[in-house]
C-alpha cells in the first residue's frame, strides 16, 4: 500500500458498512482489504461486525403464534361475510 | 478458464468473507452475501505478495474475468490444489529477505528519511521471526517507497513476487 | 487471525430480492383472495404476519400494540385489496398500509416523533474515538488495543436468548429511522433499494442510517459479550 492510499484503522471502522454493501470503489474497497490483511485489529472488527449482522438476522426465527392466527382467521371470516 | 491464486486463512477461510471454501467444487460470486460481495477474488503472482495469508491455493476462474486493482475477479471460482510449498518455513523466508532489505535501506540512508527508515528497519526485525508475510511486505515496500518514490516501490513488489515464483513454483509474474 | 465463525445454528444469509412488481405465483394468491379462498388469506398470513408485527414493533411502544396494528393492518389489506393494481411488490403494498397505520397509532399514543430528520443528528463516529491512538502520535488512529475476538467464543454464548435479546434491546433503543432501516435491511432481509423506496430515503441516506445503526448495536453487543461469562 502506498503512504498515498495508507488508511487508519479509525476512517477504516467508517467504511465498513460501505465495504459490506459493495459500494466502495475498487481502488477504496482495495485498500479496505489491504488495511485487514495487515491489522488483526480491524479483522477482528470486520468479523464482529458480520458475526452482529448474522445474529441479527435469526432474530426471524419467530413465526405466527396459534392465537394470532385463530384472531386473524377470525377478521377474515367477518370480512368475507360482511 | 483462467488460473490464478487465492489466498485463504487457515481452514480454507475467505479472509474477508469468512466463507470456508470447498475443494474441487465451483463457488459462485455476486448475490450471496456471504461470498465476496461482488464476485470471486483472486491474485496473479504479481498480485500476491499484497494477499499473502497462511495458506495458498490455485483456483480457476471462470466466467466474465475481469482485471481489478491487484485482483482478479470472476463470477465463479474452484480451488483445487493447495500450494504445498508455502509452509511456515517459506513465509519465515520471505518476511527474512523483506527485513534485510529494508534493515540495507537503513544502513545505507541519509538526511530526513533516515529516521522513519530506521523505525521501520526495528519494525520488520520485531516482526521477520513470527512469519508475517504480508506485513513484512508492505514494511518492505514502504521504505523503498520512501527511498526511491514510488518506483522504488514498484520494484520492491517485483522483487517480492519473483521471489515467490521462484521459490514456490509459481506462474512467473 | 480472525474468520468468521461458522455458526452452524444460523439460517444461512439470505439473498435479498430486488425490487419487482408483483409476481406471478402472487397475482395467482391475490385473486384467490379475492374470491374468498381462506388457504390463500392462511399463506399470506404465515409469510407476512411475523414481519408485520416486528416492523410495527420499530414504530409502537410494546409488543401488544404491534399486534393490534398489525391486526388492522390485514383488515386494511383485505379492504383495499379491489384497489391494488400490482404496480408495487405486494410486500412494499402492505408495508405502506403498514407505515400508515403503525405512525398514526405511535402519534396517538405519543410515543415517538414521526421520523427524526438526518439532520437532526450529530456526527457519531461507528467506535469511540478513545479507542484510537491520538494525532501525533506514530500510530495515531490506529487500535490502541484490538477489539476481542468472537471466533473463539464458546458458540451457546453467542446464539443464546440473551445475546439474542440484548441484540432486540440495542435495536429497540435506536432513534426510530434508524431501528425501522436495520430492522427491515438485517432482520426482514429487505434489499437496500426496497428500503429506500418504502421509507423514502437516498442510498447515501439509508446507508448511513444503517451504519449507524449496526455500529450502536456492535458496541452494545461488545459490552455484554466482554462481560465476564458467570458459570
């Protein structure tokens, strides 16, 4: 990496969500993983913070409970027969 | 179909993905979060000493493979043979001759740039004995661009990658 | 050097679906709908219901209310169903008769103010700034000591209830753009375009609004997981 295209490990936590969303340019996104490959530091953030998102995303394991459904059938049924 | 190489931790794990790869099966890119977020990443010789992690595979690529900045990127890649050659011992090789370079560059430095050359000469021999590759590489390059611009950083990279070339097998850069 | 853990208790990350207009197995559900089917009104509800309650939940104060809204909001697609041409995704349809009556039951029950304005808030950086190395110093803005791995931790610590419902807690207490983008980007799996188009948001706004986001929710889940682990 040259000095010109050197990156702190502080701006490198702001572009995390802009490197997960692909949104970096190619020469951005380069020295992103250029920056990780040489820090444990920042690979350790990187991984929490996928790890955080992942945990995140089973927060959908709930589905409809029986009593919602029956009430809900119930508003069906009145609005199909009024 | 073209072949490169992919840097892995070890385990076979994406270093910024974290996806484990399989062997011998074709992975594809784009789409899965997961994955690289836009395609298959992978190194030509010339491109590795920036990637170098613990473990080093061949990979084919294929499909739409593009040139990236010191990357190659494709919509599918299959790692099949590992690189048996990069071991411990050969990163320990490459980070030595990293930090000799940059401890002569030292030795042989004048005036302003004397002093951050030399900090970086304490870096590399603090770091050369764990193995570092990549670090040691970047150090590397970094006092030669603060020797000779960024030429002197160019063929500091040259260097590196001739030396892996040779010293593994390698595609020659 | 770290990787990520491979978790096998979670759902593998899903593919985000982009923006379409109402597809075809749905044009097929909608009539059914319409003619009464109650299977059709079943499916719906199973593949919706939960979103709904979780989504109103990002506008509502408690969990009783979030099924109240999403009670009407069924009856308000129901209602409206004549009038949906099928120009938007049927998701961001019942989103919007969502939004509506989800803001309106929060503005009643004085809850919260409708959506903070971006320019409302202050710069707040992703990490505490105390972290970093000072300017001036050789490795200013560099990590002062590394942030903890969660690789190695002992898996149960990270897929368990509480972990799970420190997560909800961190959401629960965003200011309310910002709970409503990572909640429907992280736990409904919406596509950043869907986002900015029902929330009616740039892509640099949204964007930012999610990192924000995701950084008050990484530290807060940092600071329970370094928690000592009592046996």
């Amino acid at each position: 990496m040259l000095i010109s295209e050197d990156l702190t490990c502080q701006e490198l936590v702001e572009l995390v969500t802009e490197y997960l969303e692909g949104t970096l340019r190619p020469k951005d996104r380069d020295r992103f993983e250029q920056h990780v490959v040489l820090c444990d530091g920042c690979a350790y953030y990187l991984d929490q913070m996928r790890t955080m998102i992942a945990l995140t995303d089973s927060l959908t394991e709930e589905s409809i409970t029986p009593e919602a459904r029956e009430s809900l059938l119930h508003v069906f049924r009145e609005w199909k027969g009024g | 179909m073209v072949r490169a190489y992919k840097c892995l931790r070890p385990g076979r794990i994406g270093p910024f993905s974290g996806y484990r790869w399989p062997v011998g099966v074709w992975v594809e890119g784009g789409g899965n979060a997961a994955l690289c977020l836009r395609g298959i990443h992978a190194c030509r010789t010339e491109d590795l000493p920036y990637w170098l992690t613990q473990e080093l595979w061949e990979i084919e690529l294929d499909d739409d493979v593009r040139r990236e900045h010191r990357k190659l990127v494709a919509n599918r890649g299959r790692i099949e043979r590992r690189i048996e050659a990069w071991t411990r011992a050969s990163a320990a090789g490459f980070a030595e001759g990293c930090a000799a370079r940059t401890e002569q560059r030292a030795m042989q430095a004048r005036g302003e740039q004397a002093g951050r050359l030399a900090e970086l000469a304490a870096d590399a021999a603090a770091n050369a004995a764990k193995g570092e590759a990549a670090l040691l590489g970047f150090i590397a390059a970094r006092a030669a661009e603060l020797d000779s611009g960024t030429e002197g950083y160019a063929d500091e990279r040259r260097a590196q990658a001739n030396w892996l070339a040779s010293e593994l097998g390698l595609e020659a850069a | 050097m770290a990787f990520m853990p491979q978790l096998s208790r979670l759902p593998a990350t899903r593919y985000s679906r982009s923006v379409a207009q109402v597809g075809a197995a749905e044009v097929e559900l909608l009539e059914a709908l319409r003619e009464g089917q109650e299977s059709a009104f079943t499916a719906l509800v199973e593949e919706y219901h939960a979103s709904i309650v979780r989504v109103a939940r990002t506008y509502v104060s408690n969990r009783a209310t979030a099924e109240e809204v999403a009670q009407e909001t069924w009856l308000a697609v129901l209602n409206g169903l004549d009038r949906f041409e099928g120009r938007a995704s049927l998701k961001t349809w019942i989103f919007r008769i969502l939004a509506n009556i989800a803001q309106t039951r929060a503005q009643r029950d004085s809850r919260s103010l409708p959506f903070s304005s971006l320019g409302d808030e202050s710069s707040e950086p992703a990490v505490d700034p105390e972290r970093f190395a000072p300017a001036g110093e050789r490795w200013a803005g560099h990590w002062k000591s590394y942030p903890e791995r969660w690789d190695t931790l002992p898996e149960e610590r990270l897929v368990g209830d509480e972990t799970r419902s420190r997560i909800e807690g961190a959401i629960e207490r965003l200011p309310s753009i910002q709970r409503q983008v990572i909640t429907l980007r992280d736990i409904e799996g919406w596509s950043a375009e869907e986002v900015c188009s029902a929330l009616e948001l740039s892509e640099t706004n949204q964007r930012v609004l999610l990192h924000r986001a995701r950084s008050k929710v990484r530290q807060a889940l940092e600071a329970y997981l370094a928690q000592d682990y009592e046996c």
